[in-house]
C-alpha cells in the first residue's frame, strides 16, 4: 500500500483507457502518452497496461506502507526520504525500491508529462473495462477524481525482481506535428489552409486531458463553423467560429459540430501530451502511407526500448557522488 501523502498539481490514475463505449457517449481517456505508461509499466516490472499515475508539473509525494518498487518514466527532480529523514536522489528512467516509511517526493517535472508506476499496478475498481479516470464524469480512478493527500492506493500481486531501468531513455520528438486534412478540410478557404501549414500557433491557457486550445492566426471557414454533429476522436482539431483550433486529447468528447480542419496522425499523438501553455508548435501535412509508417516505426522503436529494460544497479546519490573529490586517497602502488 501507498500513501498520498502531498499531491498539488493534478495526478490521476490512468491506464490505456476504455475503448468501445464511444457510441455510448464515454471517451477513450487513458494515458495521455501510451508510450511512456508502457515504459513506466515495464521498469516496474507490470504489464504495460497497468493502473499508473500520470503526473504534469509536480509530481505526489508517495509513502510506502509495505516493501515495493515505483518506477519513474519521464524527467522528474525526485528524491527519496527514508524514515530517519535522510533523503537521496531518485534517478529517472529507473524502478526504486522503497523501505515501509520511506517517501519517494516525485518533485518538479521537466517533460511536460511523466508517469510513476507501482510495481503490482494500482488496484482500483475497473469501470467499464479500464481503470482510467475520467474525472468529467466522475469514474475510474479514486472515486473519478484526480489524487489528493491522504489517499491510500492498493497494487495487485508484484512479482519479485530487482529493480529495473532503460539504458537510452527517449527524448521528446521535436518538429512539427503531422497531420492529415480533416474531413471538413472543403469547409476552409485555401489561404486558411496555407496559414494553418504555415503558422506558428503558442499552446493557450485552455489545456487540460480534453484538449488544447491554440492562439495565433484565426482560421476563416467557407460557410460556417457549424456541422451536424458527428464523431469525434482525440487527434481531431476542431476549429469553432472563432477561428482558434482547439486539439483533442484523450478526454474529450465522442461526437462535435465544428468543422475540423486536420488530425493529427497516431504516432505523434504522445507528443500532445507534453505540450504546456505558452509553448509553441506547428503543423506538416502527410499523407496516409507516412502515417501509418510512422505508426509503425513507433512500434517497434517501442518494443526494442522495452526489450532494452534490464536490473538496474543500487541507488546512488549521484549529486553526491560527482561532487566529491575522486582524485584524493588514490594510491600509488609504486
């Protein structure tokens, strides 16, 4: 059992979400960035589509009650504190072992999103298949809503091994995002098109799971932003009447009536997940073949990172370690 004991900024339970209830009016949800869950899952030694925490901005502080690993996926300044008050650095990429008493403190987050998973996975109930939370609706997760001190997260049975951890962690994919015309693309004039290709749009205040709201350039629409409300997936990017796009995440609805200029290809649906307000982005449109080649090259880069997890070596206080002076008490043997 884990306790929460700090939680500031918002932290949820996420999985790989629940589809086949969108005709039912219930989103996808689940983790923002899949990649990173399965990471996070897999230094913990859990399947990749176990229960974990997704974290933006500031990590919880999590106090083992029992023996455990949490594994770290994403680029925290965490620490552990041991139940004397001595603390130690945390390294990223890696799975912990944490004493009952000891305090992993997840700290600030550098990645825009990152994941701590528990080895066992997180034991809430499952809601329609998925342990995810929804929050909106209020299901999965701790009762629909996000983490909050003094909750007490349950795992399922972990296996026992040591800890775990990747040797060549993955960056954050930069560049412009990729994109297929969206299936409203006739209802944008040509020049709103070559602006939307052109521009540089800043992420807004209005982000969260369900989606993000650009600023920049407005998009004029050739007959209205209004459609008869039909489907809609996360990837879409709705552009309303006025003109801002809006690009939806994991949360958002299952159906819409504004048009929708573009989506945003599979494979770079993770790098939506990163982005925070005030940051920048732009598009490159590419065809069906390259997006399913991107998907697929994504696969695999997915599968060798995860056939590279292998026992890590005890923790290290590295700060420590490096600023020490290595070159006193070397001795001379001749």
């Amino acid at each position: 059992m884990i306790e929460v004991i700090e939680c500031r900024f918002p932290a949820s339970i996420q999985d790989t979400g629940r589809p086949g209830y969108r005709h039912l009016g219930v989103p996808l949800s689940g983790a923002l960035d899949a990649v990173w869950l399965a990471l996070a899952n897999t230094l913990a030694g859990n399947d990749v589509a176990a229960a974990a925490i997704e974290v933006r901005l500031l990590g919880p502080s999590l106090r083992a009650h029992d023996p455990c690993i949490v594994a770290l996926a994403g680029e925290f300044a965490a620490t552990i504190i041991d139940a004397s008050g001595q603390s130690r650095q945390a390294a990223n990429w890696r799975g912990h072992a944490l004493s009952p008493g000891e305090t992993l403190v997840a700290g600030n987050l550098r990645s825009g999103i990152g994941y701590v998973a528990i080895a066992g996975g997180i034991d809430v109930p499952s809601v329609l298949g998925s342990r995810s939370t929804y929050a909106r609706a209020g299901i999965g997760g701790m009762g629909g809503r996000n983490l909050a001190a003094g909750d007490l997260l349950m795992t399922g049975a972990a296996g026992h091994h040591a800890p775990r951890c990747l040797p060549a962690p993955p960056g954050v994919p930069h560049g412009p995002l990729r994109i297929l015309p969206g299936p409203q693309r006739s209802r944008f004039p040509d020049e709103s098109w070559s602006t939307f290709l052109d521009a540089e749009f800043r992420v807004g205040r209005e982000a969260d799971r369900m989606g993000l709201r650009l600023d920049g350039p407005t998009m004029g629409h050739a007959g209205g932003a209004d459609i008869v409300s039909e489907a809609v997936t996360p990837g879409a990017i709705q552009v309303p009447g006025d003109g801002r796009p809006i690009v939806l995440l994991a949360d958002c609805q299952t159906v819409g009536g504004y048009a929708k200029i573009a989506t945003v290809i599979g494979a770079d649906l993770p790098r939506l997940a990163h982005l925070l307000p005030g940051q920048t982005l732009r598009f490159a449109l590419v065809d069906m073949a390259a997006a399913l080649a991107a998907r697929r090259e994504q696969s695999v880069a997915l599968a060798k990172a995860l056939a590279s997890i292998g026992p890590a070596g005890p923790d290290m206080d590295l700060d420590a370690l490096y600023s020490a002076n290595l070159i006193d008490g070397v001795i001379d043997a001749d």
